[in-house]
C-alpha cells in the first residue's frame, strides 16, 4: 500500500483508496456558545451526506429590532481538507461577524477525494436552499435575517465555490433570495497553461501540492481543464444580459501568495464579462491565507474592516 497524495500534517491518501486525515485544533460546539461577543452553534442541514454548517451570531443590542444581513462562507483546502470547525476559521469568521454586525452561516461541506467535485459545488448551494427554506420556517436564529442581503465569501478553494455556487444561483433563482455581493479570498483557479508565478523559481513545491490536490479533487480522467478548475470552460456560460446582474464582486490577493495571478487573471475574466462592480484588494506583504493561521493579526483585523466595507456599500 504506497502514499499517493500527502498534505503534511493534515492528509495522507494511499494507492488502496484509503484516506487517513490529521485533525487540528478545533473549537467545538455544543447546541449555543458564546464567546468574545459572538454566539455560535452547529446546525445539520443534509444528515445523509452529511453536510453541516456553523452559525455565528453577533451579540449587539439592535439586533431584535433590525434584520441582518448574512455571510454564507465556505473555507478552503484545496477540496481536501479544511472545516469551519478549525480554530483559525472559527476564530475569524466570529470576529467577522461581531466586525460586520451581520449572521455567518459557514459550511462543513463533502471533501475529497472520498467526494470528487462537484460534491462540494453540490453541497454548498443546497445550503442556500436549506438557508431559504431554515430562515422562513424553523431555525430561530435565522429569524431575524434579511434574505435579500445575502452574502457568498470563501478562501482558496472556498472562493473556487463561490464562483460557482454564484453561477448556478443565478440560473436557478432560489426563491426570495437575493445575493447582493461575493468576497473571494485568494481563490483557487487553475487550467493546463501555467500563470508566470507558477513557473517562477522557487514556488516548485507550491505547484506541486497544488497538482495534488486538483488531481485529488476534480473527476478522474479530468484534467486543469476541467470547468471546476478553469471557470472558463463552464458548460453553464451565462448570457450576457446573466452577467450583467451578477452580483458585486471583490476578489482579495495576498502579495506573497503564487496564486495572486490566479485571482487578478478572475478580476479580468468578469471583467471582460461586463460584471457591474468588481474591485482587487491587494494585501501586499501577506501570504495564502493569512487570516486563517493569524486569525487575530493586524492584516486580518484589516481584511475584516475591508469586507465589512463592502457588505455596507452594497446592503
């Protein structure tokens, strides 16, 4: 039985199938917690597959009296990893939700490659149905969330999702719900043709880590190519009167991350798609992910201020 894949520390993956994954510190839940002005707690939304999803509440005094916006977040790891669970998300996205006065529903979604994509793209937009359906009828946390200021943010492979779960929304239309504006934190694209930072010196192991997990993630006999990876050979384009109401885009890059090209080539791409607002903030001295393994940094005190920013400009 050889090692075929391995994430140092988090994941290893062997020639029979076999996945073995590494936990990191987590924060865990019981049915409502409260910490550093936040409340949080764990939800199921599909037992079967099983999907769940963390819900952060701000704790602040106008809440009972006007509804709040809410923040859908999908983290990231390459397909493969990750959990809303992991101290630094959770640590983050409770400081986002205190920072920007607004309910963070963040997804546990299927990872691979036990559930090759679309798994995750599945997974993530039956949340926004379970969302709709929990809001209007039973989960009383979300009773007092306005679901015509809805909000999609991931990071890495999170802002992969993001794209996508944006794009099948908008061709299905979930009842009385509306987007109003996506946050990509250093997405996670990729295609056969290399970006210049991806086949500069220095960033080999970068690449390759990355192969690996395209290659754990997308369908076998699939390639960079695949629509997943390389959102410009969608099956499902848009028309361009569909574009022109996409939501509001910000699309975050760290000056120190490989995959910064990956996320101006994105700004470029809706762009071009006559997108009506799409803005690139630059972290320059910042690395892939920072504000996951420095939840409590400056530069992540910062990124929080700049998405809370954003939800305000367009609530």
């Amino acid at each position: 039985m050889a090692l075929i894949g391995e994430a140092p520390g988090f994941l290893e993956v062997y020639s029979d199938g076999s996945v073995r994954r590494l936990i990191p510190e987590v924060v865990v839940s019981t049915d409502n917690q409260s910490s550093k002005n936040y409340e949080f707690k764990d939800v199921v939304i599909d037992p079967k597959k099983p999907v769940t999803g963390r819900l952060f509440l701000p704790n602040v005094t106008n809440n009972h009296v006007a509804k709040l916006p809410i923040l859908v977040y999908f983290h990231g790891g390459g397909f493969c990893i990750g959990s809303t669970t992991w101290m630094g998300y959770h640590h983050f996205l409770g400081g986002l939700a205190l920072a920007s006065n607004c309910v963070i529903l963040s997804i546990d979604y299927r990872l691979a490659p036990e559930n090759r994509l679309p798994a995750a793209y599945e997974d993530c937009y039956s949340s926004l149905e379970w969302l709709a359906h929990q809001a209007s009828c039973f989960e009383p946390w979300l009773q007092n969330v306005d679901l015509s200021r809805v909000f999609l943010s991931g990071d890495s492979a999170g802002g992969n999702i993001v794209h996508h779960v944006a794009v099948k929304t908008m061709k299905t239309n979930i009842t009385n719900m509306t987007l109003k504006g996506l946050m990509l934190i250093h997405p996670y694209f990729g295609s056969e043709k290399r970006t210049e930072k991806e086949k500069a010196e220095g960033v080999e192991g970068f690449v390759e880590m990355n192969d690996m997990f395209w290659r754990l993630s997308i369908p076998k006999g699939s390639n960079r190519d695949y629509f997943g990876c390389n959102y410009e050979n969608n099956t499902q384009e848009m028309s361009t009167e569909e574009w022109s109401k996409f939501p509001n885009v910000v699309v975050f890059v760290a000056g120190l991350d490989f995959l910064k090209e990956r996320g101006e080539l994105y700004v470029n791409f809706l762009q071009q798609k006559r997108v009506k607002v799409v803005k690139l903030i630059e972290a320059v001295d910042e690395s892939h992910v920072f504000h996951v393994f420095r939840p409590e940094s400056e530069s992540t005190r910062l990124l929080q201020m700049q998405m809370t920013q954003f939800m305000n400009t367009f609530n």
